[in-house]
C-alpha cells in the first residue's frame, strides 16, 4: 500500500470492527489503538475520556504504526469540551503525536463544509443534554440544526450493539425534510455497510461518524482514495472552503 498510514485512537470497544472494513474498501492503513475510561455518556466521564492523558497514551500506542497522522476516534469526547477546548484538545495530540491530528467533531463540520451543508438533521443516539452539545458545536460552525432527536442510549456498549436494521430505523425517523443531510454522531454506531442503503432512502448524504473519522484523516495526510460503497462523502473527492 502506498498511502500513507492514518492512526485512529478509539475509545474502549463497540463498532471499531469499522475500520478494517474500510481499510479493506479504500486499501489504505488505519491502525486502531484502544483507550480506556467509564462507558457512559455523561460530560463529566467523556471530559475524562478525551484528557489530554489519556489521548497522549493513544499516541504511544499508535507510534510503532508511524502514522502520517491520528484523529481522535470519538464525537462525544470531542463536542463536549466545545470548539475551543477540542481545538486545544486535537493540537495537544499534535504535539504528543509528533502528527497532524484532528477528531470526529471537527471530521463532522469539515465533511458538511465539503460538501455545501449548511443545514442537517441530527439523530443522536446520546441523552439529550450531551446531543445538544453537539448542536451547539455545529451551531458554532455555522451549521445549523433543524431537527435533533436523541435516543437516550447511556452507555457507547450498548449503542455498538444496535443492528443494520435498529441503524436503519433511527436514521428514517429522525430525518427532516427541510435538511441538506442527516448526521449520525457516534462512533459506538456500525454504520458502513449501511451507508449506500440509508442514502437511496433519504435522498441525501448522510455523515455518520466512523465514515467522517476516517475522511478526515485521509484527508489530513493528503490521501484522498474514493470508494462508492462510503456513501457521498468518499464517492468523490470534494474541495474545501477552508483550504
């Protein structure tokens, strides 16, 4: 493989089986390094799960794999310290890393820039008072929210066991018709193989966040293979307005 490696750090376990899948679609690299901390989707244990520590530790285990870059696996652990603090969180594992380094939350607004969406839909499998975080950090990015439903799954455990056909069914009722595309924010959620199937239904892309993780540190070491079994977003490659 050609490509340059792309490390992933990812919290404990539930859908990181994911990453091979699309390694073996895109045939690219991306090495997964597991972190460790409480299952549940409560600020004060994801501020936890994302410290600076912690992530640093990823790093350590990511580096035999000499990355070209790493991304923080996880929305929630991101979102929650909102826009300036992930800032700070991803240029702390830069530096840690020696790497380039983003995450998921930012993987999210960087996909809806390249693709021109300004306006989505969001079906959070979170508590509500954690998912509307993640709308104030969209909010913050100029992209506005116009129909959020959370589903109230405490733990990332029980959301990486939902099947093809549970993904399928949260994604069909928490569209909008007035949003440009549907996000799915988690990345306890196995949602690659559904992606084709969940885009002919609604007509729109949707953004779930193992697809944009795994964009997004494509595109930050400068690889950018298409695949169209990855739903719109790696269908084709797609300019930036930040670059």
């Amino acid at each position: 493989m050609n490509a340059p490696t792309v490390g992933f750090i990812y919290p404990d376990h539930a859908a990181e089986d994911d990453y091979p899948r699309a390694e073996a679609t895109l045939g690219v690299r991306l090495p997964v390094a597991h972190i460790y901390g409480t299952d549940l989707h409560a600020v004060p244990e994801l501020l936890d799960l994302g410290s600076p520590e912690k992530l640093a530790h990823g790093a350590e285990l990511l580096a035999p794999h000499r990355p070209a870059g790493i991304v923080w696996a996880c929305t929630s652990g991101s979102f929650v310290y909102g826009p300036d603090g992930a800032r700070e969180q991803v240029e702390a594992l830069a530096a840690a890393a020696g790497v380039p380094a983003t995450s998921t939350s930012f993987a999210f607004v960087d996909a809806a820039h390249a693709l021109g969406v300004r306006k989505v839909a969001v079906a959070a499998s979170y508590p509500d008072d954690v998912a509307r975080l993640f709308v104030e950090f969209l909010a913050a990015a100029d992209i506005e929210v116009v129909s959020m439903r959370s589903s109230g799954i405490d733990t990332a455990a029980e959301v990486g066991t939902l099947t093809p056909a549970q993904v399928r069914e949260l994604a069909l009722a928490n569209d909008h018709p007035d949003a440009e595309a549907l996000l799915i924010p988690d990345t306890a959620m196995h949602t690659l193989e559904v992606l084709p199937e969940l885009e002919t239904a609604l007509g729109k892309p949707v953004l779930t966040a193992n697809q944009v993780t795994i964009w997004a540190g494509l595109r930050l070491v400068g690889a950018e293979p298409v695949s169209a079994e990855l739903g719109t977003l790696l269908r084709e490659r797609h300019s930036y307005v930040g670059d």
